[in-house]
C-alpha cells in the first residue's frame, strides 16, 4: 500500500512514469528519498481547498454551502488570505459519514 502511495506521488511530481521506466534501482532510490521527505506521522497537515475537495469527493460550491450551513468543518487562517483545514478534523468529520450522507 504505502509503495503504490509512493508510485502515485512520484507519478504526480514527475519523478516516475511507470510508462517509460525499466532502471528500478533509480526508482527505489527516489522512493527512499520520498519517504524519508515524507514522514510525517504525528504531524496533523493543513489541506488547501483543492485536496479537501478531492479528499471529501465533493463539490466546490457543496464545500462552501456547507459552510454557510455550519455542516462542514472550520477552517483555520493560515495568512491575511489563505485558509486551510487541518486534516484531522476533516477525517474525523468524514469517518461517520456514509457515500449516500455525503450526497445529500
């Protein structure tokens, strides 16, 4: 799980293309790398709108109603105009939470 997790991020900064890629002592490499970058265990990240929104799997305009409506969760400010959500909370506010709930 954590390896294809770290496929999918090496594909997504351009470091991998599973397309083109035969030397895998390359590839492991840069999997060590990332994942000592990315050990980040105990440290709750701060999630811009963009990966709450793919995170939660919902809509821009459903995010910011739900705002309005009190049913999502607060966000913190983060500088005079940028706004973010702490990640645990929104785990938390997603674990009860069924597809069909999300929906409505």
């Amino acid at each position: 799980m954590l390896v294809q997790q770290l496929r999918e991020q090496l594909f997504l900064l351009g470091h991998f293309d599973p397309f083109y890629a035969t030397n895998f002592s390359c590839f492991s490499r840069k999997v060590n790398r990332l994942e000592k970058s990315t050990n980040t265990e105990g440290i709750d990240r701060l999630l811009r709108l963009d990966e709450v929104l793919r995170v939660t799997g919902m809509g821009r305009n459903t995010v910011h109603t739900r705002i309005r409506e009190g049913t999502f969760p607060k966000q913190v400010k983060i500088g005079p105009k940028s706004v973010a959500w702490r990640q645990s909370v929104i785990t938390q506010w997603m674990a009860p939470l069924t597809p069909a709930a999300i929906d409505q």
